[in-house]
C-alpha cells in the first residue's frame, strides 16, 4: 500500500491510473488526459491523494487504486471517494477492502466524519456510481455506505439541433442585452459577479479560461455588467455546463441563447452529442436543446 499527495505523482503512475481506468471502468470514456487534468486542476489538490496497491510478482502492477479529496464544507471537512477502480481478476480479494481502510484512516486524520463518493465537485468524474457497477454499489453498501439520492445526466442530439441563434441575438440587443465569448480579460469581472450570485460555479467557470480559446460566452447589460454566462467542454469534451443567469434577467431566453451557442462550438468541431452533465433542470433542456434523460448515478455517503 502507498499514498501519494497527488502533486508528486510521476508520469508512470499516472498513466497506470489512467490503463486501469480504462479497462475497469467500461460504461465511462476517461481518457489519460482527463486524469491528469482533474487532478492537477483540483483546488484542493493539496489535500487530495493516490492510494494505491501493487502486485509485487508482476513487476508491481496496478491492482487498485483509490483517489482521495478533503474539501472544506462550511467549517467542515468533508471527504470523498474521487475515483476508485480495481483490477478484475483481484475482486474479492481485499484490495478493495485495504485501500477504503487506508482512506477511511487518512480522512479520520483530517478531521473528516462524513465520507461521500464520486460526488466531489469540482473536478468531479461522475456524480455519483453508475448502478451498472452493480459490484462497486454492493462494495460500499458492505461497507457501510448508505444510498443518499440521485444524479442525472441528459443527452442532446446535435446532429438534430438547429443552434442558429441570430434571430433571437438580435432581439435582445434591442432590449440592450449582448452576448460574446469571454476573453481573458472578462475573468476577473466574471469571478467577481459568481461571487455574489453563483459562488459555487467559480471553480468550473475559471477552468473554462485555462485553455486556448476560452470556453465561456457573456451576457452583459446595457452597462457592460455580466448578468449570465455558460460554459463547455471545461473540465471533459462534448460537455455543457455550467450556465447561470441573473435572477432579474430571467424569462428572456438568454440562458437558451447562451445554451446554443456552446452546443454550436461543440457541434462544430463534428461532435454528434453532448452530455449535459449532474441537471435537474429537464425542462429547460428539453426545451432548449431537445435533451432526454440518458443516465442516472446514485450518491453514497458513510458516517466516520
């Protein structure tokens, strides 16, 4: 058994990660760079941490891992399960079974009383256990986990959506609104705004300005004052979200507007879907983009 703090992982270990992601986790698409991208980007990645156990007779391959987050909740430290897999041919064979020890062990150490799983947001893979690892949700009831509720993603068939927005662009210029893809400039302005209205957006928003072309489009007023915003593919690609408006603002179609213009980049670049990630706004997006409920993840927790 070894624990890293993640921002000593080399490369080897992290492309170890990455293999065993990919022949574990078969329903998910998590690719290397997705790996490396959610761990290093991570907020609280000074309290986040790789468990890991080997298999000395075969040159110390990956049997398992467990990626551990502490982040502060209030004046509480929470913890969470970040992503776990184990090699199939070691099921039951308590690899598992140590390494949630290990993790229990060292969250306890951080002051932790409430373990969560997957939903650790942001930087987050998935929202809770796809039911189909059936063998993971039996694991963690075992081991004390008890089923806290439900997530959803939505699926939207670009191939299908019309993402033409000039019409309605224009109609609310005319009522003073515009809106334009963010520079680098606009971040300060939009983190400062997020603090007031969507505080819980800030971390995903600012990953919408860490790559070349930024990945956030504005609605701002007559006065240059942001009042909506919405990004794509921040964290994973073919991704919406997230999108926020101000609550003065609302039922005048912008966040619509806002929704298709990023589907039209996403579409662009000859993408036939787009998950709208961790929603329960089905009306809106059904609405909106024609999304349909695709998949649905259950969120477990453990009293420490």
């Amino acid at each position: 058994m070894k624990i890293y703090r993640t921002d000593e992982l080399s490369q080897n270990i992290l492309s170890q990660v990455s293999g065993l992601c990919a022949e574990c986790l078969v329903y998910d698409s998590i690719t290397p760079d997705e790996v490396r991208f959610k761990i290093e980007s991570d907020p609280d990645r000074n309290t986040q941490f790789l468990l890991t156990e080997t298999i000395e007779s075969d040159n110390n391959a990956l049997a398992g891992f467990m990626l551990v987050v502490i982040r502060k909740r209030g004046d509480k430290n929470v913890g969470w399960l970040k992503l776990f897999a184990v090699k199939k041919e070691y099921w039951c064979k308590g690899v598992a079974s140590r390494l949630l020890a290990a993790a229990e062990e060292l969250v306890r150490e951080h002051g932790v009383q409430l373990l969560r799983v997957l939903d650790s947001a942001p930087c987050y893979f998935q929202p809770g256990i796809y039911p189909v690892y059936t063998e993971a949700v039996v694991f963690l009831q075992k081991k004390g986990f008890k089923q806290q509720g439900e997530c959803v993603h939505m699926l939207s068939d670009l191939e299908a959506l019309d993402c033409n927005t000039e019409t309605d662009e224009l109609r609310l210029e005319k009522v003073g609104v515009k809106l334009i893809r963010a520079s680098l400039g606009d971040k300060e302005q939009l983190i400062e705004w997020l603090k007031i209205v969507f505080p819980h957006w800030i971390p995903e928003a600012s990953m919408g300005f860490m790559h070349k072309e930024v990945r956030v489009f504005l609605a701002k007023n007559g006065d240059g004052k942001i009042i909506g915003f919405a990004g794509y593919d921040v964290m994973k690609d073919a991704r919406f979200g997230p999108l926020g408006v101000d609550s003065q603002y609302r039922r005048h179609g912008i966040g619509k507007v806002l929704l298709l213009k990023c589907l039209n980049e996403i579409k662009l670049m000859g993408i036939k879907s787009c998950v709208i990630p961790w929603t329960s706004a089905y009306s809106f997006y059904l609405g909106g983009c024609d999304a349909k409920i695709w998949r649905l993840f259950w969120t477990f927790a453990k009293e420490l």
